[in-house]
C-alpha cells in the first residue's frame, strides 16, 4: 500500500472513531426538506353559509402562487389537527382510524403533509403540474391551478376493523375532506375543483406513493381568474 492511503486510511478511522465522521450525521444529511407552516387561523371573516352559498366548481385559474398562509390553511382544513389532546382532525373518520394521506403538487415539487406537525415534506423536486394533469386524462385545471392537493388513503386502516364495509367509510371520509376544503377555499377568496378521473398508477408514479397507499381525490386550488 502506498504511503499516502496509509495516511488517508489512518486519518479517516481516526475521524470515525472521534466522532468526527458518524453515520447519523450521514443519515441526517440524507432527510428531505421539511417545512413548518404557519398556524392555522382559527376565526374568519365569512361565514360557514355564506362559503357554502359561494361555493363553485372553478377550472381557471390565475398564474398568483398561493402564500405559505392559505397553503396552511389548506391543509388544515382538509385534514389537521382540531384536538391535540385525542388526536382528533378536521374531518370526521370511522373509529377515529385515519387512513388519508395528503399530499401537495405545486411548481417547486411533490410535497406529503406532515399533519402531526402541521409541516410538509418535500417528496420530490421539480414542476409535476403538467404530469399530474397527463395522469388526470390532460386536465388543464390542474396544470394551470399553482397548486393541487391530492387526497390518498391507506384502506388497511379501516378495513383492518371493519372488514369490506371499511372501504365505503374511507370514501365518505375523503368527501368530508374535500368538503372542508372547497369551504376553506372560499373563506379565503380561493377557487377549487373536485376532480376524480385519473389513471391511479400514473398519479402513484408522479406523488411516488408509497406500497399500500391509493389516491381517491385531486383538487387543484387557487386564486380565480375571476373573483366571486
């Protein structure tokens, strides 16, 4: 061996054995970028009537990105935390089991929201507008909206203690999602879209689901190229 990787060898199991070089470090280096969002906003300005009687299926939507605020308040509404104490989120869930998994498409990557922590996780880089919108039979709502969010569900949860009839309360548990956040939407001068034709394997490949995980519900949301 020649004198110089006597060196480097020497040098680096020094390192390792001081700490210096450590395979958590490694690890920590390796975990993806995590984003805390800003608190949810408990009180509006509109009343739930007056969201319920505004609210519209809208497909235009104008280039202005959504702040870090209404992606927040996005989210909660769909699926956050309402009740630390018992766990308990914004929409009802059979047996208080939990199977969705929320995940949002917007112009700088795929990210999964992290709803213990009211955080998202990016789950990948880059624009997936357009292949999204691909998976959605070419939906241009989709492509245009700047973001979209995708609602998933991990049905072993449920159907775990209900059997067959598990299945049906993890679709009315996505309705009462989406609900909240076409309502949440309006309080914030938002438009939305309910959108259910897709190809599920392609939609898989975009978000990069993980094995057991089904995407039931996309909703591409944002400020209307007409206002209300």
């Amino acid at each position: 061996m020649k004198p110089v990787h006597k060196i480097f060898l020497t040098a680096f199991a020094i390192a390792t054995c001081c700490g210096f070089i450590t395979q958590a470090e490694g690890e920590e280096m390796k975990q993806p970028e995590k984003i805390i969002l800003p608190k949810p906003n408990l009180k509006g300005a509109m009343s739930v009537e007056e969201c319920i009687q505004k609210r519209r299926s809208v497909r235009s939507f104008s280039s202005k990105p959504l702040a870090a605020e209404e992606v927040s308040q996005l989210l909660w509404a769909t699926q956050g935390i309402t009740d630390a104490r018992r766990g308990l989120r914004a929409a009802p869930s059979a047996g208080a089991l939990y199977p969705l998994e929320i995940y949002l498409v917007k112009g700088d990557g795929v990210f999964y929201y992290d709803i213990e922590n009211h955080a998202i996780i990016k789950n990948s880089g880059g624009d997936m507008r357009s292949a999204l919108s691909g998976a959605a039979l070419g939906q241009a709502s989709i492509k245009e909206a700047p973001a979209s969010i995708v609602i998933c569900a991990v049905r072993s949860r449920t159907t775990a203690k209900y059997g067959g009839r598990g299945n049906r309360y993890v679709e009315i548990e996505a309705g009462h999602a989406a609900e909240n956040l076409h309502l949440q939407a309006v309080a914030l001068g938002l438009a939305s879209v309910p959108v259910g034709a897709f190809d599920d394997n392609q939609v898989k490949k975009v978000l990069n689901l993980p094995s057991g995980t089904e995407p039931l519900y996309i909703i591409p949301a944002g400020h209307p190229k007409t206002p209300f």
